[in-house]
C-alpha cells in the first residue's frame, strides 16, 4: 500500500510540473505572438511595403497624422514641407495670440464682475485708456474665445488636409499614368465548326 501511494505521488508531481512547463510554454507563445504583432505595425509605419501599392497610401496617411510633413517626406515632396509647417506656425502663432488677449481683457472683466468695480482703466498700446465699464469688456472677451477657438479649429482643419494631400499624392504615385494610347490592325485566324477562318483583328491600347 505504501508503495502504490510513493508511485500515485511520484506520477502526480511529474503531472503538476508538466503542466506548469505548458502553461509557461503558452505565456510565451503568446508573448512573442504579441511581440510580432506590435513588431508589424511599427514596421507598416516605419518602412513601406513596395510590392503592396495598395498599402503605401495607407501607410503615408498614418504617417502624416503622427507627424506632419513625414508623409510628404516620403512621397518625396520637399517643396510641401516648409508650406506645412508654415501654415502650422501661423495657427500655433494666432492661438497663442488670441489667447493673451483673451486672458487679458478677461482679467479686467474679472475685476468688474468679482471686485464688483463700476468701471476699469486698460493700458493699450502702452497708455491707460478708460474708463471702460462691463458691456464694454464682454464683446472683447467673447470675440477672443471665439477667435482662440476657431483657431484650434483651423490648425486641426490644416493638420488633416496636409495627411489627405500626402495620401492623394501616394495614390497618384501608383497610378499607372502612361501615354501608350494606340490602335492597331492586325491579321488573324479564328477556328470555326468548319475549319480555320481569316480575318483581322483590331487592338486598342489606353
């Protein structure tokens, strides 16, 4: 009796382990799987297939979202990068700008809604003009918000035009544009019920 339980003991360890070792090997499949995985993306987006023309705009699209002007880079389209990233500074520029102002006049509308002041002296252009009371304020701020907001809008706006010019241009890349347009007249035998026929045959190339 002993011994059968020594052997049942024996054969349960060797089970137990077993089945460690499988769900160890699992895990690790499973993680190279993701690895691979992870791996292929990155490289869908690092470096293009040039045997799949189909999955090359794709690519330049994803591209130009993650950074502008990477995708034109790739389409070899230097020239569109400086334009780019010009229209990008003068957004990025009307933000921070629009921006000042709003927090600007919106102090002094601050000081007349919470200090509860009947009017307010501004410096403008380096000389302090007023006295400006609150209707005078509030179409100033709401027309700055307004303009900050839009902004953002227009740098949004601007980010995905510059990633659909880069995709446009990828598939015109691909596309076969040649000017082999002919039409030619060539002789030729078609088999019939009662034996071989002559005739001609006409082609046209486009």
């Amino acid at each position: 009796m002993i011994r059968i339980l020594i052997v049942l003991f024996f054969v349960s360890n060797i089970l137990w382990a077993q089945k460690i070792d499988s769900v160890k090997v699992n895990r690790s499949v499973q993680t190279i799987v993701d690895t691979t995985q992870k791996t292929s993306f990155l490289k869908k987006i690092i470096k293009t297939d040039s045997a799949n023309k189909r999955s090359i705009p794709r690519t330049i699209l994803i591209r130009s979202l993650i950074l502008p002007g990477w995708g034109q880079a790739s389409n070899k389209q230097y020239w569109v990068i400086p334009i780019v990233y010009g229209a990008a500074a003068g957004g990025i520029y009307a933000i921070w700008w629009n921006n000042g102002k709003y927090k600007f006049y919106k102090s002094y509308l601050s000081e007349i809604v919470i200090d509860k002041k009947t009017e307010v002296y501004i410096p403008i252009n380096g000389e302090l003009r007023g006295p400006f009371v609150k209707t005078q304020i509030e179409p100033a701020v709401k027309a700055y918000h307004r303009q900050r907001d839009l902004s953002w809008i227009g740098l949004a706006v601007g980010w995905t035009l510059q990633a659909i010019q880069a995709n446009v241009s990828a598939h015109l890349r691909g596309f076969d544009m040649t000017e082999d347009i002919s039409f030619k007249i060539e002789p030729s035998v078609q088999p019939t019920s009662f034996g071989s026929a002559a005739g001609v045959k006409f082609r046209l190339n486009f």
